[in-house]
C-alpha cells in the first residue's frame, strides 16, 4: 500500500511538471496594423495563417515590425485576455533564444 501511494505521488508529480513545462515556438510576422485602440497582427506559425490582435489600452500592447519571433502559449485563465488562447512574444536573439518580451496577444486563428 505504502508503495502504491508512492508511486502515485511521483505519477502525480511528473503529470503537474509536464503541464507547467512550456515549450517556445517560432512565429513569423508578416504584416500588422492599427485601427482605432487595436492592434492586428496577420502571420504564421508552422506554415499557417494566424492573426492576433491586441488593445492599445493594455499595458504591453505594441506593434510589432515584419520579421521572425518566439512565441510561447501562456496557460489558459492566466493570460490578459479571457476570451482567446494568449501568446507571449518575443525577440529572438543570433541563437535563436527568447531575449524580451515584446507582447502579449490574443491568438484569434491557429
């Protein structure tokens, strides 16, 4: 029985730090825009066409030049929008490492 429970708690802690675990992901921005307090953001990410958007009101909302960034899927209810997955983008650096963030978005097609 105490080995049962054991092997449940490890089972147990393994499944919580696979969940937390996140995983960086490449994002190719192709174009953005503004219209009114939104920021649209038309690109891809594994050869599919995505766009995010974002309100100029929150805090880290900007535009974002063309180029190739990553990105990583912020856990679901801890993100700034609640009604779409959000991504965190980022910089990438000359290693292909996330350096700073450049925003966070809400992920409206993927």
């Amino acid at each position: 029985m105490r080995c049962a429970r054991r092997a449940c708690m490890v089972l147990l802690l393994i499944s919580v730090s696979a969940l937390s675990c996140t995983s960086t992901e490449t994002i190719v921005v192709k174009k953005s825009s503004v219209e009114k307090d939104v920021i649209t953001v038309d690109g891809g990410i594994d050869g599919k066409s995505v766009q995010l958007m974002c309100f100029m009101s929150v805090k880290n909302c900007r535009e974002i030049p063309d180029g190739v960034y990553s990105f990583i899927r912020v856990t679901p209810g801890k993100g700034i929008y609640t009604d779409c997955p959000n991504i965190d983008i980022y910089v990438k650096d000359s290693n292909d490492k996330k350096t700073e963030q450049v925003s966070e978005y809400c992920l409206l097609g993927n």
